[in-house]
C-alpha cells in the first residue's frame, strides 16, 4: 500500500513565521533617543552648510558648531569667537578630502521671522580644485631588503600599493594604503614589520601630492615550539596533533590561522587562540602560544526543526571526546523525522603528522525510498584527511539493506572499498558568493547476499557560483548578483541481476535537489510500478540569485529564479528528466541562507513549497 505522508503545510507556516518575525526585530525602532541633547531642547543658533553634495554630509556631522547649539545661555562675543573658528576647522575638514585651498566664509545672521532660533551661521564653501597624487616613493629596508627575493618583496610593496600616482588624495586613503603596505609585510615572514617613515608633500597651488613611505622589516621570523596554556584533560600532544603547525616553517599568517581554525573545529576546545610568544628571544625560532579552553569531556545536544521534505525533526547528539582505553573522540546521534530514523556512531583519532587519522563508525536506519521503506545498516573503518579546502577519505564498508513494499528489491548485502575526495573553493564557507566546489566518490564492492557479484559504484558532484554585474541601483559595495550552477551524476556498474543494496542506488527529488518533487520521489521504476534506486543518476540545475537593494545597499535579502531536472533509471536509455521550477527567497543569515522555494513540478503538475536553512557542500 502506498504510503500517504502528512501535509507539510503547517511546518512551512511556522517556519516562514519564525523567519518574518527575526526580520522584523531587525528594523529600527521609532523611539531610539536622539544622541544630541534632547528632543524639544532650544537651539542657541542654527547651522546651515553650502556646499558640495559630496561634502555637506561630512561637514554638518564634523563641525565643531555643532557641539555649542545646545547651548542657551551663549554671549554675543563667544558666539562671534566660535564663528571665526569655523572656518580654520571647516579647511581642516576639507583638507582631509583632498581640498588644500578652499573658499571658505562663515556668516552670521538673524533669523527670519518665525524661526525658532534667534541666530543662524551659515558655512558657504567652495572646494576648488582637488589635489591629486603626483608621485609616490615607497622603499623596503632592514634584513628584507638585503635577504633573498627582496627584489620580488618590493615588486609585492608596489603592487599592493591602493594610492597610485593620478588618484585624488584624502587623509584616509593616504592611511590605508600604508597599512596595507605594512600588513604585506607581517602577514608572511615579517611579523615585526614598522612603518620607519612616512611623508605627505602637499603643494596646495599645484593641487598635487608627493607621497613618501619607508618600511623597516625587522628580522625574519620561523615557526618555534607550539607551547600550551589551559589544556589539561586532553594534553599539549594533542593541541600539537591537531594544530599541525610546521615547525621551522617562515613564519605565515594564513598559516597560523589555519592551525587555530583547526583547533577550534576538532570539538576539543571551546576557546582557541595562537600567536607568536612574545618572549622569542631567537626569531628563527619563535615560539606560538596556544592558549586554549577546553571542551567539556562530555555533552548532549537537543535538536528540534523542521523542513518541507520531512516535516517535524528531533535529534539528540552525544559527545564523548576521550573514549577509555581508546582515547578516540565518539559523536553518536539518534535522529527522527517523518522519512528517516536512524542511530548512528562515528569514533575518530588523533591526527598522525601527515594529517591522516583513523575513523570507524556504524549506521542503523530506516528510510523513505521511493515507494519503499528501507531497514539498512553500515559498517565502515578507514583513515581520513581534511585540510583547509580539500577533505579525503578511504574506507573498508559494509553495506546491508532489506526493502519492504509492494514490489520491493530482495533482501542485500555487500562489502567494498570506498575512496572520497571533496574540494571547497568557495569565498565564504556559510554564505558564498563565488568560487566552486567539487566532490566524487569511487566504489570497488563485491555483493555478500543473495548471489556474490562485484560492482564498482560512482559518484561526481559539482557547484560554481558565477558572479554577474553590480546590483541595479545600488550605490554602496556588496554582494553581487550571480547564478548557481548545480550537477551531480552517478552510476552503478554491474551485470544485469547483481543485488546491489538499495542504499548504494541512488534516488532524487526535495530540498536540496530537483525542487516541486517530494523527498527522494525520483528513482527506478519496479516491474509493479513503484519507484525505487536505480543505478544511474544524473541531475543538473541553474538558479539566479539577486541581492535586493535598501537605502542604496544589498541587503542581506535576496530573490531567486530556478530551473531544475533529475532523472534516476537502471539503464542510460530510460533515464527522463523530471523537471522543476519556481522563484524562491533567501536571508543571508549569520549562520547560512534561510531559503524558501516555490516550485513547479512539470511532470506532476504540483505547486511544492520547500524551505531550507544552512548552506552544506
């Protein structure tokens, strides 16, 4: 009999209820206080600024009038002394733009009739030409300047340099381009790089600017000992495991972070931070401080959500991180949904100093496939690797499946040998805007039960975010518009009859699939007309995601157009693209998108609502 699952409906409403009230406590509220004075409090006099629309802001927010018209009990003689000063503190504004020999006249006037201020200072400004960079001279000097590739060290100076000859100077830009030229230098081999001497020339008739600034590198700087503070259940072995900090390594920023990073991922700790000690005595061998935190020994997760594809989900996460005996970390999960209930435990070891580690783990589950109800389980041990952006893994796994259902597969086992490679090249590891991923898997089983066959299994996934042109109106800097190009392909190669376990078929459709299907609702068909895993996979989707513009900015709002298609079959020929589409919004929240799709499902001819939170590859 085929199963009728409940409506999704009041999930989803609950959900989009949940995301439209967040929104809201994030509008501004009507009675946020005034931070000058306070409302209905007379003015001494009033301010009015003629200027430039590009300058107008910075001067009626930068005046130092400003701070006095609160001020009611103002004499005549201090009034005239504040005017006269406006004018040296509005050049001293202006000068910090660009502008070195401006117009500036500041009067002082009754108010008109009716006004609610007796006096009114008007600032009339006429900028005049703005000084533009003529030349810049930027020079390396100490130990870096005579080591090896010091000649490419300057070429880097030059080219990180964000204030070439021909842009308008402003005290800012001046700033930031020596500090980027500086942190050039202390990100990679010169943590104790200065700023030895600066200089601005600025030749106010000629409206130009001759900037001069020296770098001193100081010494060259290599890894040293990993020393730890705070880290006693666990031991500094194991912070130096995880870390993997390359000992005698030049000293790279990127580097040390990415350790730290580590660090803080591994579970062990819940506060991590590295840096060079700060009593190095030897720079070519400094030591990093570890100061960490440590995790409890144990911890128990609840987890409540919900999504489209299945409704109400529970979870309840346990965490050991110091097995007896073993002194593996345990991450054992029991979860439930109206698809799928499932046990799980994953044990891991410490990482060797290549980076490889033992795992070992175990599965109990039971899942909607297709018009089946699959009782499966999972054994599998091996070694794993994950680095910044590229995880590996090699495992010995056994799979065993049993289907119930009218025209369901015979009861299965296999065992195989399963090798996986994932890369993330992505700008943003919850929110990306741009870059690629890539992952594949590659099968070699031999069937156990009810005949012993062999098969190899293969799986290619793949995800580009290509960036398109500056939002519409937009105005300030931020996210792009851009499209999400989405494929996955798999296949299952075996002799006609091999009993494959179901759970290494494949099927498709839901959420994170082909959108306007039900959870896995795309699969092989049986001779009984039900759906069930078949052996080739081949699904492909492009979307267009649109940031929407507030107050001339991106918001973290965005829209969404899609196009999907899947097809699951046990042979290339009758594989026919199930196809979806709809529009969709996202909220770029701070831990992933917030996604909800409306989707067609040509075939089926059903509107589908699907909703998603977190951003996984």
């Amino acid at each position: 009999m085929p199963r009728h699952a409940p409506t999704p409906a009041r999930w989803s409403a609950l959900l989009f209820s949940c995301l439209v009230l967040t929104g809201c406590s994030l509008l501004p509220r009507a009675n946020d206080a005034d931070p000058e004075g306070q409302p209905g409090t007379p003015l001494a006099f009033e301010v009015r600024v003629q200027a430039p629309d590009a300058l107008r802001p910075l001067l009626e927010q930068h005046l130092e009038l400003q701070r006095f018209r609160h001020l009611p009990d103002l004499r005549a003689d201090e009034l005239e002394r504040l005017r006269d000063a406006a004018a040296a503190n509005a050049r001293e504004l202006l000068a910090t733009q660009g502008y070195f020999s401006p117009d500036v006249q500041v009067l002082l006037t009754q108010a008109p009739p009716g006004s609610a201020t007796a006096q009114h200072i008007r600032v009339q400004v006429e900028p005049g030409p703005r000084t533009q960079v003529a030349q810049v001279d930027i020079r390396l000097q100490g130990p870096g300047a005579q080591a090896p590739g010091a000649e490419r060290l300057q070429q880097g100076l030059q080219s990180a340099w964000t204030l070439p000859s021909g842009q308008p100077f402003t005290q800012d830009a001046w700033d930031n381009a020596k500090q980027q030229g500086l942190r050039t230098l202390q990100t990679r081999r010169y943590p104790a790089a200065r700023i030895a001497h600066s200089r601005a020339d600025i030749d106010a008739p000629q409206h130009q600017a001759r900037l001069a600034v020296h770098y001193d590198s100081g010494p060259l700087y290599r890894f040293g000992a990993l020393q730890v503070q705070g880290s006693e259940r666990y031991g500094s072995d194991t912070v130096r495991r995880i870390a993997r900090l390359p000992l005698g390594s030049t000293y790279d920023e990127a580097a040390l972070l990415d350790a730290q990073q580590r660090l803080a991922d591994s579970g062990y700790f819940d506060a991590v931070f590295l840096s060079l000690a700060p009593e190095a005595q030897d720079p070519l061998s400094a030591p990093v401080l570890a100061q960490v935190r440590e995790a409890p020994l144990q911890k128990w997760v609840l987890g409540v959500g919900a999504s489209t594809d299945s409704g109400l989900r529970l979870s309840v996460d346990h965490t050991h991180n110091r097995l007896p005996w073993l002194g593996w970390r345990a991450l054992s999960k029991i979860g439930w949904d109206r698809n799928t209930q499932s046990l799980t435990t994953d044990w891991t070891g410490l990482p060797h100093d290549s980076g490889w580690r033992w795992f070992t783990g175990a599965l109990v589950q039971r899942d909607a496939t297709g018009s089946t109800m699959v009782h499966s389980s999972r054994l599998r041990a091996g070694r794993a690797k994950s680095s910044q952006r590229i995880d590996r893994s090699l495992a010995l796994q056994y799979d065993s499946a049993d289907s119930q259902g009218l025209g369901a597969p015979p009861s299965s086992a296999a065992l195989g040998l399963h090798y996986a490679w994932t890369g993330r090249y992505f700008n943003q590891p919850t929110n990306p805007t741009r870059g690629w991923g890539l992952a594949w898997e590659l099968g070699l089983g031999h069937t156990l039960r009810p005949e012993r066959d062999p098969y190899v299994r293969a799986l290619v996934r793949w995800l580009h975010y290509q960036p398109l042109g500056q939002v519409g109106k937009a105005t300030k800097p931020g996210p792009r518009a851009r499209i999400a190009w989405r494929a996955e392909g798999g296949a299952v190669l075996a002799r006609d009859g091999t009993p494959v376990p179901v759970s290494q078929l494949f099927v498709t459709g839901g959420d994170t699939t082909v959108r306007g299907y039900g959870y896995h609702s795309i699969g092989a068909r049986t001779t009984a007309g039900q759906t069930t895993g078949g052996r080739y996979l081949v699904v492909g989707s492009m979307e267009w995601q649109h940031p929407l513009v507030l107050d001339g900015a991106p918001s973290d709002w965005e829209s969404a157009l899609f196009l999907d298609a899947g097809a699951v079959a046990d042979q290339p020929g009758d594989l026919h693209a199930r196809v979806g589409l709809g529009a969709g919004l996202r909220w770029r929240s701070p831990v992933g998108p917030v996604q909800a799709d409306l989707a067609y499902g040509v075939q089926e001819r059903k509107l589908r609502l699907h909703l998603r939170l977190g951003f996984r590859f």
